[in-house]
C-alpha cells in the first residue's frame, strides 16, 4: 500500500510540475522589446489624463543614447524622451545622471505635461491569472515622487506612493480574466505634480493558473 501511495504522490507531483511548466506567463521585463510596440501581449504608451485613450510610443532608442539602455517614449528631442519606458539590457545595475536602473526592473516615468506612463498587458486568452510584482523608486538624489497604479480595464486594483530610493514594494493577486481584457501599469507624477527626480521602476509577472 505505501509503495502503492508513493507512486501515485510521485505521479501527482509530476503532472503538477509539468502543468506549471507548460503554463503561459509574461514578464514585464524579460518581455520587452524596443523593436516592436504593441509587443505580443504588451503595448507601451501614455495617458494625457486618467480615462482617457492609450496613445502608443513611436520613438524608440536602442543602446544609442545610454549604453545599457532601451527605450520607448514620447519624442522631447535627441537622446530626450518622456514620459518613458525603460529596461537595462545588461547583468549589472545600469546608472546615468541620477537614477539606477537594476537588470529585474523596467523603469518609467510620466511626463513634464502630466501624461501618465502606461505599460499594458491585454489577456491573450480567458482563464484564472496570476499577478505578482514590486515597485520602487530609482531616483537616488530626489529621491522619486510617483504615484504607481495597476488597472484593470481602468479600475483600480493596487496603487502606492513612491517616494523613496530601492525600496521595493511588492503588489499581487489571484484574477479571473476574459481575452482582451487590459492590465494597465501606470506611473503618475504623484502629489508634487512634476516630473522631475521621477524614475520608478517595477516588475510584474502574469501567469495563467486556470481556465
């Protein structure tokens, strides 16, 4: 009888790690591509306000302008883009002027104008969804002044004040989803209204659990 046990628990923790392994999941960060906008299921762009429509990101900037970096953003002028998503291409930590980016976090920040910075993920298909993630600031001098929301289809699921320096706060939960559905990840300039000293960067990882 106990071999009997044994085999079916062996049996049983197989089917679950292979279950887990063939499950779809999308990362943030080791998803994004500064060649292609929208991205599969991502697509990278700004808000001029809150509940107003995605405007996708044109200009892009591959390792041309800091060494390490890849960008998409609203265009300001050469080597000039904000508001702005960001990821360190490299192993290392990736700094300029006052902000350092690690290679496990994109980084963001909204505009000069007050547009809100958006990564968004659409649900490629229905079922139950895994959401895990963190936010912190990456500004070490101002140190960072942002609001950071997670929206579904615009409500608010999650949303924190960013204020300091490599401080990481973590976000997640369990969500049922239809194909099409958004998830919006969102960097405002929080209550100081500008966008100086305003680098956040985040994570997130979306993984489906269920049907």
């Amino acid at each position: 009888m106990k071999t009997f046990q044994s085999m079916f628990l062996a049996i049983a923790l197989l089917l679950l790690a292979s279950l887990a392994a063939s499950a779809q999941t999308y990362n943030a960060v080791a998803d994004f591509s500064p060649t292609s906008n929208p991205n599969g299921a991502w697509s990278y762009g700004y808000l001029t306000a809150p509940e107003t429509s995605l405007i996708l990101y044109t200009a892009t900037e591959n390792q041309n302008c800091i060494t390490g970096m890849s960008f998409w953003g609203l265009y300001l002028g050469s080597c000039s883009l904000l508001p702005v998503v960001g990821k360190n291409d490299t192993t290392g930590t990736v700094c300029w002027a006052t902000d350092c980016v690690p290679p496990n976090y994109l980084v963001t920040s909204p505009g000069y104008e007050g547009q809100l910075n958006v990564v968004r993920w659409t649900a490629p298909e229905s079922g139950i969804y895994q959401l895990s993630g963190a936010v912190m600031g990456t500004d070490y001098v101002y140190p960072t002044s942002t609001d950071f929301h997670v929206r579904l289809n615009g409500n608010l699921l999650f949303s924190t004040a960013v204020d300091s320096y490599d401080i990481p706060t973590t976000f997640g939960r369990t969500q049922a989803l239809r194909a099409g559905d958004t998830l919006d990840f969102v960097t405002d300039w929080g209550s100081n209204h500008n966008a100086y000293g305003d680098g956040t960067g985040f994570r997130a990882l979306i993984a489906k659990v269920a049907d």
